[in-house]
C-alpha cells in the first residue's frame, strides 16, 4: 500500500495525473506493499500507551509525596507518662507505635476515676445513703449495695447499670427539658455478675408542690399565686415562673436502672425519700424488665389471630384462584366482546355463588377496584373524595397532635409559642373535622337510599339497619383482634404506658363495641377511641328511619321531622353545656388531660346530641340531591355563597381563639357557641357541596373531584379506624427525646399521615373490601339475579336516570352517575 501511494504521489507531482491507471496502483502495491505494515501500527499505539502509562505515574507518585507530610515516626518505648500526656498535647495526627498505644491505654485504665455522682447526677449516692436507713428489703438494699461497690471496682456489669441512668435534673430543663430517659437497652442488656437478680429500668418522677389544678386548665394560663414572690435578687427560679403551669403535665421523669429484687413498693419509698430531701415530690411510676416486653398469648389473642389468620387465608386462597383464572382466560378478548354488546345487552355470570363470595376476597380484584379511577355510580358527588381526603388528613394530624407528650419533646416551653400561633390553632383545632364526616353520612344516607326506591320501589327498614351493620362491624372487628398483638410491635420507656391501656380497654369491652354502646357503658375505657364515632353513626342511621320514611312518601312531613330533629338535639347541647362547666371544643392549648377525657369527652362530646345536627343537615342535602333539585342562581349570588361560606367557616375555626390565649367568655356565650359552631360549620361545608354538585364549583370542584382523590377516599373508613393504631406506635416506641422544632414536628406528622395511609390501604384490601362485596352480594340477591351490566351503556347502573345539573353559567348540563361511596 506504501508503494502505491508513493507511485500515485510522485505521478501528481510530475503532473501525469491522467496517466495513473487504478489497474496498475492495484498491481504496484501487490509487487510492493510491505507486510509489516499492521505491526508497526501495534507498536506505535503500545509505545503511546508506554509513555503515557509512564508520565502519569510519575505525576501521581509527585503529587503523594508533595502532598503527604509524613509525620515522624515516635518510638515510645519505656515512654514515662509526662512523656505520654506530651502526646496528648500535640496533633492527633501524630503517629506513635503500638507499644505507646497500649501504654497509653494502661494510663487511661489505672488513672481512670469512676465517679458515681458524676455518672447519675448524685442520684446513685443518694438512694444508695437512703437505700440503709429506709424500710425496704433487704436482698434490694445488698443487691444495690452490690452494683455501688462493683462500679467504684470498675467492673462493667455495674458501669453499664449506673451509666443507663438518666441525668438530674436533664439537660436544658430550664427551656423545658424536663425528662431524661438515661439508656433504656443498655440497662435491660446488662448482665450482672455479683446480683441476685437482674436489671430494671424504671422511671422515677420528681416535681415541686403546686396548688390544686383548676379544671379544664389551659397550658397558658400561669399560676397567679408565683406573681406574690417579689425576688429582689436575680435568682434562676424567678425565670421559671411563667412556665410552672407546665409542671402540671410534665413533672421531672429520670430513667433509672435498678436490680429486678426491688420491687414497684421499694423503688417508691427511696424515691419519695430522695425528693423529700429535695422538698420535691418523689414517685415510682414503673419498673420493666425484660421480661416485660415478653408478651404472653392469652384467649384474645388466639381468638383474635384465628379471626386474622382465617381472613388473610381466605385472600390468598382467593388471590391465587383469581390470578389462575385471569392466566387461563383470554380477558381482553372478552372484554372486547362485552363493550361490543348493545347498550341494553347483558349476560350472566358464570361463578357460582359460592366463587362469587370466594373471589370477594380476592386482593387481585381488590387492588385494582381500589385504584380504579374511572366513573361508576353518583358522578355528581365525586366532590366527596377530596373532602373525605382531606378530612381525615385532618383528623390524622389533630389526634397526633392531641396524643403527644410533652415529656417527650426537648425544649417543651417552646410549646407555649407553637400552640399559640394562630396557623398552628387552625390547624389543630380538628374536633370540627368529625361534623364533616357526619355531614357526609347523613347525605349518603337519604340520597342512596332515594335512590335505590326509585329503582326498585321497594324499600325495607330491617334491611336498612342491618346493611349498615355489615358495613361498620367486620372492618372494626378485624381492628379490635389487631389491638392484640399492639404489644409485639415495640418497646421503650414509655412502650407499655401507650399500648397497655388500649390493649386492655379491647380485652375488657370488646362486646360493647359490637353493639354499639361505646359512649354510654364505660367510656372512660373504650376499645379504639375513635368508634366512637361509629357508635354516633350506627345511632342516627337508626333514628334516621323516622326522617327517611317520611321522605319517600310524604317529603314535607319528612323535612318538618327532620327540623325538628335538628332543632331538638342543638337545644339538648345548649341547655347542657350551659349548666355544666364544659370547655368549646378541642382548643390546642388543653391538653387532653385527666378530667378532659373522663368528663368532657366521656359524657358530652361523644354522645350523639351534639352531633347530630350536621347529620339532619346532610339528610336533607341527600333528599335535594336525589330529587334533583339542583342550585339555579346568577354568577353573583353563586359568588356570594362561596364567600360566605368559607367566611363562616374561618370564624367556626378561629372563634375559640381567644379563649386559648387565656381570655375567659360568659358562660351563656360558650354554650351558645358550642350549640351553634357545628351547626353553620356543617351548614356552610354543605351548601359548597350543593353548589358543585350543581355544576357551580369551578376548580373548587375540579380540585376536590380530582380522581386521584378517588382511592385514597375509598381507604378513609380504614385508615380512621387504625390510625391511632400508628400514633401510638410511633409515640411508645420513642428512645430518645424529639426536638421541639417545625421541622422536627412537620416531619413527624408527615411520617404519621404517610404510614397511616399506607396502612389503610393494606387494611381496605385485606378486611374491608372483601366484606364490602360480600355486602353487594346479598343487597343484589335481595333485589334480582345477579347480572353484569356493560360500562359504556347510555342507562345508569341500576337503571337511574341521568340527572339534570347547571353549569356554573345556568346553562342546562347532563353529567352520568360514575363514582361509588363508602364512610366515614
């Protein structure tokens, strides 16, 4: 090829370029190309690579020794020990050899000084002085004589007991830290060697003498009785003043380790002997082993994790069978087949019975009827969805917060600012978010059941009562044998102290709750808070028969009940918050505190009287919207209303604000605003419900009935009934104190909403939804053969109408039923 191209060359050059025949290139470098041509090409690229290799290497290894600044290497060998502490002395990047780290590692153990009142804030020395002149036994008194004697040897099974001791009085106790919870695992891992018993970790409170609590006390109302103490020198104790409300909620709570010999009765006496010496009152709130955690089966929970495991049997069964049906079945070709058929075509369904009930369990179908966001039935109430969404939202974060301990939190006088920014009071004041949900049931109420007699003509009030009993009770049964197995799921300092009062509520009043009794017997003790709210729904679905009747063939006589229903149960709620001393509502700044829960809550805000008129109000929603009596108003007045009505909504919010900043209102002014707030709460949420569903929404309603909303709504019955499920969780299992900050609680909301959500899911398609079918099932018994009607056909399911609507311009405008409810 060489010689070819020299040829070709040397012909240009001497200007015979037309004398070059590509027949005689071709020949020339066949006589004359060299064959060495490709290794040479080799060497080239290996000699580049070489040098390239060999410049590199010689850079880097420059670039180490001019940036590595090798210490000198220090032989300490018989080093003495100022020769040691010189070490100490300079950089630590120094480099000394073994010999001097192991020397100077047998310094650091024979110079060590365990000093035991450093190491628990001299509360180690003080039970063990008390621990031999106060009455307790005496294998406790030798046992902690024992750990004191071992540590001052420096043994490490005592070391490890008195370093799990929380600090007195905790870091930063005078911005509000007032718990320190010492070393909950180490203290129950630690394995004693001179002790007749093992460690325990109890927790020890201290507080100062306080006058008598006033009820209903808010955490900003400070004690007047501090204001007498004129101080004229600057003493830290004169800072604390205006935050010794506080200690009413948060007395000082220390994490001690103590041997398992002392029992409840013995800690207590060296505790109230140790404040006493403090002029502090002393208490032993508990003391847990690690036998504590160690969770026993009883016939709860074998009855409970039958109950469980049957359930979950049946929707692996199911699951399995489904997804073997869909693999030898051509699905889209019948689904083909299917949206062919003429509107008013139908077929049977092959599955027996019996399959019918089986695949109700299915998680396959499940899963994808829970994410189906496509139209089914009642398209004019899609708005539900971003409400419910919302609402338990809500509801979540309202009982989150409601549920914190403040001796949980780091710098909890910061509290006093967070509880009293109007933002935080919005958002925290959620007893209101119930009236939503009671708003949302009554319309379901009357408009599903309007719906089904205009179908069917036929309407049946034992029926009725026992649908909604199917609806609430299986889901809710599922829950209480969950509460069960709480007890596995954690533990901590404060673990048993959150799940054992609600395990033991469900062990002891499980039967109350199938019934729906929770308000009325024992609800100071009641198995899942939150059914009480179920116990309220299940009443006015039953009293609801007196307005629903009347409804259906008399609806005048039907609307006067009604009101009067309405009116009646606002009367009963005025007269008696006016003669009892009941706070307004859930304001943030009251803790949920002792008389709170035992008075407040147990005889008047879950009772059904005061909810009841949201309910009545939604009734008669439902009625309009049945009949379609849609809104039909200019763009102004439609303005008007929306004005109006997220202005009283704001006022409900925010009317308590005052009162907790601390301003006090007459009594008849509390009553009557506790009569009325749910009433024009519940009035004003359902005429913004009435406008969209009349086509008057704008991106309200475009907003609220987005379909994403759709499979998060259909959870909102599931993730009510477990939430609290995750808030305690959460809570008990803390190790560590959670920082006061926004961050720090936005995170934690976030993580509870999250959770709480995802749950839910998990709850809906394993102990929901399968019922919920079955539920269907017998309804369409009830009614006629079960048959599958086409999506695409132009009648409603059920045969409804389609219903005339207005647009947000008056005009005339169709929208087909396509979304299908569930409660709360």
């Amino acid at each position: 090829m060489t010689a070819s191209i020299v040829t070709v060359t040397c012909l240009a050059c001497s200007g015979d370029i037309s004398k070059i025949n590509i027949v005689q290139v071709i020949k020339l470098e066949k006589i004359y190309s060299p064959k060495i041509f490709p290794n040479d090409y080799i060497i080239w690229v290996v000699v580049v690579i070489m040098l390239f290799t060999y410049v590199s290497t010689f850079m880097l290894l420059f670039y180490i020794i001019s940036a590595l600044q090798v210490p000198p290497i220090i032989d300490s060998t018989n080093y003495s020990s100022n020769g040691i502490v010189d070490i100490f002395r300079q950089s630590n990047s120094a480099q000394v050899d073994n010999v001097t780290v192991l020397e100077a590692w047998r310094m650091l153990q024979n110079n060590l000084d365990v000093n035991l009142d450093l190491l628990t804030s001299g509360l180690s020395s003080k039970f063990d002085r008390i621990a031999k002149k106060v009455n307790i036994s005496g294998i406790c008194r030798q046992d902690f004589e024992n750990i004191i004697t071992d540590a001052k040897r420096k043994k490490t099974w005592a070391l490890h007991v008195l370093n799990s001791w929380g600090q007195f009085p905790p870091s930063g106790a005078f911005t509000g830290t007032l718990t320190s919870f010492g070393s909950f695992e180490q203290c129950l891992n630690s394995v004693p060697s001179n002790m007749s018993s093992h460690a325990n970790y109890c927790t020890v409170t201290f507080s100062p003498l306080l006058p008598f609590r006033p009820k209903y006390h808010k955490i900003v109302d400070k004690l007047e009785v501090f204001k007498k103490m004129n101080s004229s020198r600057d003493h830290v104790f004169d800072d604390l003043v205006d935050k010794l409300q506080f200690l009413y909620y948060v007395p000082i709570r220390i994490g001690t380790c103590l041997p398992s010999s002392c029992s409840l009765s013995d800690v207590s006496i060296m505790t109230r002997e140790v404040g006493a010496e403090m002029f502090l009152f002393g208490e032993a709130i508990k003391c847990e082993s690690r036998q504590s955690f160690e969770v026993e089966s009883n016939i709860y929970r074998r009855i409970g994790g039958l109950i469980l495991l049957f359930i979950i049997a049946i929707v692996v069964i199911a699951s399995v069978y489904d997804l073997f049906q869909l693999l030898l079945q051509n699905n889209t070709v019948r689904e083909e087949n299917i949206n062919k058929m003429n509107c008013n075509d139908s077929i049977e369904i092959v599955d027996s019975f019996g399959l019918q009930i089986l695949r109700a369990f299915s998680i396959v179908r499940n899963t994808w009827s829970l994410f189906d966001t496509r139209n089914s039935t009642y398209q004019e109430l899609k708005c539900l969805n971003g409400i419910r969404v919302l609402t338990i939202s809500w509801i979540i974060v309202g009982h989150a917060a409601a549920s914190s301990n403040y001796q949980g939190f780091t710098d909890s006088f910061k509290a006093l600012h967070i509880l009293t920014s109007p933002l935080i009071h919005g958002l925290l004041n959620a007893s209101l978010t119930v009236e939503s949900f009671f708003l949302i049931s009554g319309i379901l109420t009357s408009y599903v059941t309007l719906k089904s007699v205009e179908a069917t003509s036929k309407f049946s009030p034992s029926w009725f009562v026992f649908a909604r009993y199917l609806r609430l009770t299986p889901t809710m049964v599922c829950a209480i044998c969950f509460v069960y197995f709480l007890p596995y799921l954690g533990s901590g300092p404060i673990w048993n102290e959150k799940i054992q009062p609600m395990v033991q509520a469900c062990e002891k009043n499980w039967w109350i709750n199938l019934i729906y009794l929770q308000p009325y017997i024992d609800p100071q003790n009641m198995c899942i808070i939150p059914t009480w709210w179920l116990a309220n729904d299940m009443f006015f679905h039953v009293i609801s028969l007196a307005i629903v009747l009347p409804l259906i063939k008399k609806p005048k006589l039907g609307f006067i009940i009604n009101l009067l229903f309405l009116i009646g149960f606002a009367l009963v709620t005025f007269v008696y918050s006016l003669t009892h001393d009941y706070p307004v509502g859930s304001i943030p700044t009251r803790p949920h505190f002792g008389e709170y829960l035992d008075e407040y809550a147990a005889n008047y805000f879950w009772r059904p009287y005061l909810h009841g008129p949201p309910f009545f109000i939604g009734i008669q929603l439902g009625y309009l919207l049945a009949q379609g009596k849609y809104l039909k108003a200019t763009k102004v007045q439609v303005l008007m209303g929306w004005i109006l009505s997220l202005s009283l909504m704001v006022m409900i919010i925010y009317g308590a604000y005052p009162i907790s900043l601390g301003y006090i209102w007459p009594r008849w002014a509390l009553a009557l605003f506790d009569s009325t707030n749910r009433i024009i709460w519940s009035l004003a949420l359902a005429w913004m419900i009435y406008a969209m569903a009349s086509g008057y929404g704008g991106w309200f309603d475009s907003f609220l009935s987005h379909r994403y909303f759709a499979p998060m709504s259909k959870t909102s019955y599931s993730v009510y009934l477990i939430h609290m499920f995750v808030i305690t969780v959460y809570t008990g299992s803390q190790l560590n104190l959670l920082q006061t900050t926004s961050i720090s609680l936005i995170n934690a909301m976030i993580t509870i909403w999250v959770v709480s959500m995802a749950f839910g899911s998990i709850w809906t398609l394993l102990f929901e939804a399968p019922f919920l079918n079955i539920m269907k099932l017998v309804f369409n018994l009830q009614r006629r053969s079960t048959k599958i009607v086409t999506q695409k056909s132009e009648e409603k399911i059920n045969n409804y109408q389609r219903i005339p609507l207005h647009d947000r311009d008056g005009n005339m405008v169709k929208k087909e039923n396509g979304f299908e409810t569930s409660n709360p």
